[in-house]
C-alpha cells in the first residue's frame, strides 16, 4: 500500500485548482488522466479507490495484460504511439485515443470500430516543435487529416495532443502548448466543429498546460512515483 498516493493526489489537484485560478478558468474544464504505464493493477486499483476512473496507457501490448487485472469500471484511453497491427485490440481496449497521427491509422481506425460496432474519440497527435524524434503530424498536415477524421463515420473528433521538448523550465515550454491551443482553434475555425480537447501537459509542466488552455493532463510520475522501466514518451 503506497500510504503517498492521496497526498499526492490532493496536491495535483491544488496545483491544478490553483493553474485555473490564475487563468480564469473554471476548474471543471480540466481532467486529470492519470498515466498509470509501468505500475500494475495494485497501484491502479488504490487510484480507483482514491476515486480516479480514467487511465492512459502508451502501450497496447501492456495494456492487453494489465487491464484484465483492474476493476472493470475503469475507462482507458491510448496516449502512445499505435502500430498497425495493434489496432483490433486498442479498439477493444481504449474509449479514446489521443495519439491519432496520421491518415492511414484514421482510417484504419475506424474500419476496426466498423468492425467492433463502435465509435470511438480520437485526438490528433501533433508535433508542435517539429523534432524529428517524436510522433506526431506536422502542423501543416494537422487540417487535412482532421477534415479525413470528421469525415469517418465512427471515429468523433475531439481535438488535438501534443509531447513538447523536454525543455527544463515550463516558460521554455509555454511556447510550445500555446501553439497547439491556436493551432486548434484555427481548425475549429474552418472546420466549424467544437474540437474542445486540448491533450496537452505532463508531471512537470501541466500548469502552464491548463494556463494555455489544456482540458486534459496526463499526469504519471508525480501521482504514481518515479518509473523505474524507462519509458520516455
Ligand atoms: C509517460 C507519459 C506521460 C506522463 O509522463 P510523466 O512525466 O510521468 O507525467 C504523458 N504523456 C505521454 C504520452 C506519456 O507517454
């Protein structure tokens, strides 16, 4: 039993009440989406009981073992990479994707959904700061495939995600989620649908996330504790 987790707990969601606070936004318009990725169904069955109900997961093939384990109320949504061949479990899996990046897996997605006879939320992954590393559109590639994603017809279009540098101050950072929050509201713009998600904000940034408009923050090693399998987004 890991007696820090409530504290932890309690001080995330003061930090996020006070990040709201600060930018005149109504706290409710933020979601906290705990990354339980690396820790097992016993750290994710004391969360639920600490009242969180939604996880994130980056890996399907974890995720495949793991979920099983947890109480069967909880919902899980995809915040890794998707490989292709992993798309009929992460469908059977996860109520929403978050790292929809590109074409191919929008439309691979949704014929699986066809398939399972559901629809699913998905975000758009962007890669804001273009780093050659990451996952993720480009921002010029961001409108057509959430033209291609509002066109399927069961896939919902939620909004857009991204994994910023990681930069040591959260000022270097602000840059970064600021873009994509006027990145999205461009697309809302031409598309004239909601797109009302922002994904956006980790354990080391997540308030200056929420100041820039994020809805939800994935939050793993500040709520959980320190990873030891290294697991880098
Ligand atoms: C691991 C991970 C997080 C959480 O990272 P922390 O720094 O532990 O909060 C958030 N988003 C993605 C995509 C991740 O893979």
């Amino acid at each position: 039993m890991d007696n820090g987790f409530q504290e932890r707990l309690e001080g995330i969601r003061r930090r996020m009440d006070g990040a709201c606070a600060r930018a005149g936004r109504d706290p409710a318009s933020v979601r906290l989406l705990p990354v339980s990725k690396t820790f097992g169904p016993e750290a994710i069955r004391q969360a639920a009981e600490a009242g969180l109900d939604v996880f994130g997961e980056n890996k399907v093939q974890e995720a495949l073992a793991k979920i099983p384990l947890c109480p069967g109320r909880l919902h899980w949504h995809l915040i890794g990479h998707l490989q292709s061949n992993k798309i009929r479990p992460a469908v059977r899996l996860f109520e929403t994707v978050h790292s929809a990046d590109s074409i191919g897996l929008l439309e691979r997605l949704d014929a699986a959904c066809a398939e399972e006879g559901r629809r699913m939320d998905v975000l758009l992954q962007v890669n804001v700061s273009g780093e050659s590393s990451k996952h993720g559109l480009r921002p010029e590639e961001a409108r057509a495939a959430a033209e291609r994603a509002n066109a399927l017809p069961n896939l919902v279009l939620k909004g857009l995600m991204t994994i910023p540098p990681a930069l040591p101050e959260s000022e270097q950072i602000r840059p970064h989620f600021r873009r994509l929050r006027e990145l999205r509201d461009g697309l809302r713009d031409a598309l004239g649908i909601p797109l009302e998600e922002l994904s956006m904000g980790m354990s080391h940034d997540f308030e200056t996330a929420i100041e820039e408009g994020a809805t939800w923050i994935r939050v793993g090693s500040a709520l959980f504790g320190v990873r030891t399998r290294g697991e880098e987004p």
